[in-house]
C-alpha cells in the first residue's frame, strides 16, 4: 500500500535542505550544497514522499541539457584561447586606472551575457590579478567589478546565467523577447558599476595615465578558435529564429565533438558535474514541494506580496535569493508564477532581480565566491566586508534601475 505524503515531513525536509544550501555545509559532515541537496532528496525517498519512479518525472531535462550544450562550448573556447585574445585586448586598448575598468566591466558584461557568467569569472580572473599586479594598482575594485560585472551583464541573457536558463524554459519567453526587456537593465547596471566604484575608490582613480604594460602573447589554437567562433555564431542564429534552446546547445555541442585535434578528456574535465548534479537534485526538491501540495499552501501565504506590483515582487526575489542562493530561490517561485496575473512579467522580474540580488553580499552568487577564491590563491584577500561596502551600493543602484524599467515597459 502506498504511504500517502505527509505535508509536515515534506516540509521539515525541504526546510532542512534549504537550509543546508543556505550555509554551504552541515555541521560534522563534510557535505557541500549538492551533497547536501541530494542528500534531501534520498530523505525524501526514504520517508516515501516522493517515488522513485516520479524522479524522471521532475527532472527539467531541457535545462539541463542546455547547460550541458553551453559547458561544453565554454570549454572549446577557453581551450582555444579566445579568452586569452579578451584579456590581451584590454590591455591593447586602455591607458588610465579608469579605462581599464571602464574596458573590463564592458568585456566581462557582454562575455557573461552571451556565456555563463561563473565561467567568465573563473577565467578572466587570473587575468585581472597579472594585469593590475604588474601595473602596480589596487586589484581590489577591479576583482569586484568583475564579479558584480559579470553578474550584471548575464541579466540581459536566457543563457547568461543558470537561473535565467530555469526561467527561459518554465516560461517559454523567446531568446529575443527576453534580450529585449532586460538588455536595457543589463546596460543601466554596468554603468553604475563603473561610477560607484570610481567613487569608493577615489585614490585607485585619481591618477589619469599609467605606463604601457606588456602584453603576452595569447597562445591560439586557431583552427579551433575559427570552429568555436562559428558555431557559436550559429548557435546565436538559432536562438534569436526561435530555435529550442536546449536542442540548438546541444547540436551546437555535439558539433565541437566531432574533431580530430582535441582529446575528449580535455573538453568532458571542464564540464561542471557538480552544477548538473545540484541542479538535477533541485529540480527533485521543488517537484516534491509541488506534488505534496506544499507549494500551494506557499502561494496562498505569499500572494498578497507577490501580486503587489513590482516593488514588493523584487523585494521577495532579493530576500529568498540571499538567503538560499538565486538558483533554489528560483526554483522555489517557479511553481508560484503561473498562477499570477502577469506571468510573463513576473518571470522577467524574477530573472532580473534574483540575478541583481547576488551582487549584494560576497556569498550571493557563485561568480562572486570564485573571483574571492582565485585572488586568495594570488595572496589577494577580499574580503566580505570590502565586497558588500561598494558591492551594496551597486546591488541597490541596479534594483531601482530595474524595478523603475520593469515598472515602466514591462509590468502593465
């Protein structure tokens, strides 16, 4: 006889989970947010709350191929050196403290807007340290304007960021569509990084030239470079011709296995496992929230606010994106916003504001963890109060900015 679902343990262990995620570890356990969120879901199925055949059933298979899809062409591309091309091209063009961070928050917004931002940072970073080390300035302000960049610029995207991907299939909003509402917001925010920052940093800016520094040569692998830049051209085609997501990623990545230069290794051991493994467990977490009709007891408490108009909108987003992450507190409201009176505008709000949320503290976003993590490695400590001192202001800035947008053309 089937155990029928109890909406308490159901709760307690999502609760649990959620909270696990939230801290990043479980006390005594060496467990970090996949563990601990696969771990939710074996208590689920040990308490009978979900059935194992109901698994396949909640997996988002289209997400995860497309994050898969983009993976995959990320690798072929730092592999063949075209972000080492990025890199020498700011030091090829920029003169003064405020040119440089002028160029990099314009080239870290607009790599994370056409790839995932958290590859960006994890690239570019070590960059960034090489050039500011070796002109003698501050590297401080240049990590966080990278990090917040970067977060910024993947706004404008379906394919910018992970959370965007989620909300890219759930609602069905073209690549276009998407990319015209929130392009704009993307714009208004990497502006404000650059003068928030001149600002905090008035002594890091106030010189206006440097002496020319050396550029290294970019080591290219071009005939990879060439296939790379071309089929992610064609990917872009496809997306913009309205082209499923998740099937032109995946063509597209299938297309860069077909070579005779690169080992396969090289590609598959750049592939995040991890990120696929967090999301697939997610999607498992929210589809018992659902199944168990805890979602609708959610939505009843979370309506008044939800159905407030932007403002009160963007406030929930912000305050469950820093608690738990913007990745599950997406995956938390995905079930709510159908329900709204404007769901379309309630996805591009959520897409929008739990992606700005993360720029508010160093623990908000994954993007940001990894250009504190390679800086430490470099002996360059930043710390969470310097992030969230100049972080804070550029988080507001760009919630109003977007919230004002959202509330003239988007919200009606």
């Amino acid at each position: 006889m089937e155990t029928p679902i109890n909406l308490w343990i159901t709760f307690a262990i999502v609760f649990l989970t959620y909270t696990g995620i939230a801290l990043g570890e479980l006390p005594y356990l060496r467990a970090n947010r996949t563990t601990i969120t696969l771990m939710g879901v074996g208590l689920l199925l040990a308490f009978r709350q979900i059935n194992f055949e109901q698994i396949g059933g909640f997996l988002s298979l289209d997400t995860l191929v497309l994050l898969f899809g983009m993976m995959i062409i990320n690798a072929n591309l730092q592999l063949a050196g075209f972000f080492r091309l990025a890199g020498a091209a700011i030091l090829r063009f920029t003169r003064s403290p405020r040119s440089l961070l002028a160029l990099e928050i314009v080239v870290a917004g607009v790599l994370s807007a056409l790839f995932l931002n958290d590859t960006i940072c994890l690239i570019l970073t070590p960059l960034i340290l090489d050039i500011t080390i070796n002109a003698r300035r501050n590297p401080i302000p240049y990590l966080i304007a990278l990090a917040t960049a970067a977060n910024i610029g993947s706004v404008a995207t379906l394919t910018g960021n992970p959370q965007n991907m989620i909300i890219g299939v759930a609602s069905g909003i073209s690549y276009l569509r998407f990319a015209a509402a929130l392009t704009p917001i993307a714009l208004l925010g990497l502006g404000g990084i650059w003068l928030i920052l001149v600002l905090f940093y008035r002594d890091e800016f106030r010189s206006r030239h440097f002496e020319p520094l050396p550029i290294p040569d970019a080591r290219v692998f071009r005939p990879l470079l060439y296939k790379s830049l071309f089929v992610s051209a064609g990917l872009l085609i496809a997306f913009t011709a309205g082209v499923p997501m998740a099937q032109a990623a995946f063509i597209a990545g299938c297309v860069l296995m077909f070579t005779r230069r690169v080992h396969p290794a090289k590609i598959l051991d750049a592939i995040d496992t991890d990120l696929l493994f967090f999301f697939g467990a997610l999607f498992v977490i929210s589809g018992s929230i659902e199944s168990s009709g805890l979602s609708a007891r959610l939505f009843d408490l979370a309506r008044p606010w939800l159905e407030s108009g932007v403002a009160a909108f963007s406030a929930v987003a912000v305050i469950l994106s820093n608690l738990v992450s913007n990745v599950p507190a997406v995956l938390l409201l995905k079930p709510l916003i159908p329900n709204l009176a404007q769901p379309e505008a309630a996805w591009l709000t959520l897409a929008s504001t739990s992606t700005l949320a993360g720029n508010l503290t160093l623990l908000g976003s994954v993007a940001n963890l990894i250009v504190a993590e390679a800086a430490a490695r470099r002996g360059i400590k930043l710390t969470f109060a310097e992030f969230t001192r100049s972080a804070f202001v550029i988080t507001l800035i760009s919630l109003i900015l977007g919230v004002t947008w959202i509330e003239l053309f988007i919200w009606k």
